[in-house]
C-alpha cells in the first residue's frame, strides 16, 4: 500500500531507540493512506537500503533489510 516516508538524522554508528522509531513509525502512518486502519504495518531501515526503481513513479521506492513495526497513526503522541 502506499504510504509516506520519514527519515531520521542519527549521529555515524549510531541506531535510534526503539522508542523513536516507533514515534517516527506512527507519523508515516498518520499522513498515509492507511491513516484510518487502525493498526498499520510501517517498513524501517537504513537509507541506504532506499532506491527508486528507474522509470518509476515519484514517490515509489524499493526497500531492501527491513523490519516491519506495527503502530497506531498518530502525530507522536506518548506511546503505550
């Protein structure tokens, strides 16, 4: 489905917290079009792993070495 993407500065050698990514995960959701699913599946990695197919849509992008996080929409509220 598609959805939207964040990306998060994080200092060389360093991994955010589980916490950040969670919050970060729950934004993308909320400005997709998934916004209203209740729960909703989000694909993480590095940008590095990120390409956009030749000849693709904007927007498209392939992702490679992901992990999927399952939140709830929201604009970085406390999570639970």
């Amino acid at each position: 489905m598609p959805g939207s993407h964040v990306v998060l500065k994080v200092p060389a050698g360093e991994d955010p917290g589980r916490n950040i990514l969670k919050m970060a995960a729950s934004i993308a959701a909320f400005y997709s079009k998934a916004r209203t699913g209740g729960v909703v599946a989000v694909s993480c990695t590095r940008a590095r792993y990120v390409t956009k197919p030749r000849g693709a849509k904007p927007g498209t992008v392939q992702i490679r070495k992901e992990s999927v996080l399952k939140v709830h929409p929201g604009l970085g509220e406390a999570l639970e």
